[in-house]
C-alpha cells in the first residue's frame, strides 16, 4: 500500500523572518512522519520577502507549493485556499511562527489511528506570555460563545488540526464569505479530540493581530454563529415596552386622581435619551446582521490568486 499523503498549509503575512525557521523545523519533523508530506504555503499579500522565499523554496523542493493572493485577504482567506488547494488524506493546518509545535505532528497521526478520530485538534494548556487583558477577552469571549451559541468552540483551541479528506471536504461545502473557521470545524461536527500543549511565544517576527482587530474578530464569532443579540434586542425592547405601559398607566393614574403637578421635565428627557439610545443600539445589531446578508449576497470569491505553484 502506497503512504498516505499529509498536506499542510501554512497561512504566510509578511513572514521572511519565519520561514527558514518553520521549515527547518518541519523538515526534522518528517522522517519520523508515517506519511508523505507536501506543504501548501499561502502568501496573504505579504509586503516583505514573503514570496521570494517561498519561490525558492519550492523550486528546491517538488513538495513544497504555494499560492499568491493578490493582497491581504485575511488568515481565513488563507485557511480556506489552502483546504481547496491541498491533495492530501490528511490535512492539517499550522502557523508558520512555530507557535504551532510540528513536534506534536507525529502524536497527532497516531492518536487519529488509535481511536479512528476524523479530527484531532490542539489546544494551549495555559496562556502564558500573552498580555493578562488580552487573556481575559478571550476568556470573555469563548464564555459567551459558549452561552449564546449551539456551535461549541473550545476555550483555547488553535486552528492548528489534523484532519480526514471527509472532514475537509465538509468544510468545503461551507462555502461562505464570512468565514469564522473555529465555529465551521465545529459546526461540521466529526468525532474530535484535543491535544494540550504549553503555550509557545512567536519565534521570530510579529503578530499582525492588534486588540482591535481581535475585538472585531470576537464579534464576527459572534454575528456568525448566534442569533442571540437578535433575540435580545427583542427582549429588551418588548420588557421596555411593557415597563413604560405600566409607567404611563401610573402618570394618568396619579393625574386623575392627585391632579397635574407640573415637574420632573428631567426624568422625562432622561428617559427619552435612554430609550432613543436603546433604540440606536437595537437597529445597531440588526445593521451588523444586514451587513454580513449584504456581503454574502454579493457572492464575491473569498480570496484572488496572483500566483501558484
Ligand atoms: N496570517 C495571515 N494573514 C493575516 C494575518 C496572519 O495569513 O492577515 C498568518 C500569519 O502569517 C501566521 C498566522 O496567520 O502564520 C497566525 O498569525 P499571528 O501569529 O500573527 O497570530 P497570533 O498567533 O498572534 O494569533
Ligand atoms: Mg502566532
């Protein structure tokens, strides 16, 4: 029987500093590999040598690919052309920064063969090294996923996973624009299981992710996989609703009864920002909503190829 093959695609933004490091370290990895390997590198628009290096590195190498966007399209982008382009049984996803150990590689493999897995996923054991605030959104962030939505996403989890053909080719059903992959590789369900390993610094190079740009990604997490800000903005509409009934029932109420003492023209004005700013925060959420429906309407690709090989 002929060895299976392992495809594995590696997301690349302004990586220069990375790549030597990350291949080096993989090429140690693969003797002790029970698989064939091939890597797809893909460059996410990188404005350093990105794509010299990957150029070269694949015309030294017949397993070594990759492919070019046209600019920056995202790491999800990257996820999914990668998924597209990869040939492989298996399939498995990594950062270059060797944040994502190769070591765990070969563990990875046996696990899925011991228990028939489809999928074996990583996850950090801790947070160490990561500024104490950003831990605390992130910790934030998979607590209310966990509330809000059905699709369960695991504290800590990293896009680095092994994967069956079977699974990859589920995912690549969900052809969608707005891809939040940590919710899709749950959403296509499969038998999965978890690796722990202690978190690793970036080894060379930077992180292009700002506070900001996590924020925004949290709530895409969010508005693409829960409807519950829809729902609660409902419900607080309607409890509002029914609160200032009752309240205007009290105004006349005492007014028949006590006759109109004229006062309190700044509880009125209070109360008209407050519901003017519920109102604001309510059509706020439903425009998030409107926003994802105008960009998947649009039905634009997800990501432009400049170059392959
Ligand atoms: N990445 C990408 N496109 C982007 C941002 C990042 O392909 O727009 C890649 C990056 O090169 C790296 C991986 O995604 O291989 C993870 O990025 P990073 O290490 O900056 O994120 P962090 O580990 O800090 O979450
Ligand atoms: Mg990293």
């Amino acid at each position: 029987m002929s060895r299976r093959l392992l495809s594995v695609i590696v997301p690349c933004f302004n990586e220069e500093e990375s790549i030597p490091l990350y291949y080096e370290a993989m090429e140690k990895i693969r003797q002790h590999l029970p698989v064939d390997l091939e890597y797809i590198f893909v460059n996410d628009g990188s404005k350093d040598q990105t794509l010299d290096l990957l150029r070269a590195l694949s015309s030294e190498a017949p397993n070594v690919h990759y492919i070019s966007f046209s600019r920056n399209f995202g790491k999800e982008a990257a996820i999914y052309a990668g998924l597209k382009e990869a040939r492989g049984d298996l399939v498995t996803l990594m950062d270059v920064d060797l944040q994502d150990p190769p070591e765990l590689l070969p563990e990875m493999i046996k696990l899925m063969e011991e228990k028939q897995l489809d999928c074996v996923g990583t996850r950090r054991a801790d947070r160490e090294g990561e500024p104490p605030i950003r831990s605390f959104f992130a910790r934030l962030f998979y607590r209310l996923i966990a509330t809000i939505s059905e699709t369960k996403m695991v504290d800590g989890a990293r896009d680095f996973r092994l994967m069956t053909r079977q699974m990859v080719e589920a995912i690549l059903e969900l052809s969608e624009y707005n891809r939040f992959s940590k919710g899709l590789f749950s959403w296509v369900g499969f038998e999965t299981e978890y690796i722990s390993f202690e978190n690793r610094e970036r080894q060379a190079g930077e992180t292009s992710w700002s506070f900001f740009s996590l924020l925004k990604y949290s709530i895409d997490g969010i508005v693409n996989f829960s409807e519950a800000p829809l729902n609660i903005a409902s419900i607080v509409g309607l409890v509002s609703c029914c609160l200032s009934g009752l309240a205007l029932l009290f105004v006349v109420f005492r007014a028949l009864v006590y006759g109109d003492p004229t006062a309190g023209w700044p509880s009125l004005v209070a109360i008209v920002i407050f519901f003017a700013g519920l109102q604001l925060l309510c059509l706020g959420i439903i425009g998030k909503y409107i926003g994802k429906i105008f960009l998947e309407t649009k039905r634009r690709p997800v990501y432009i190829v400049k170059e392959k090989k």
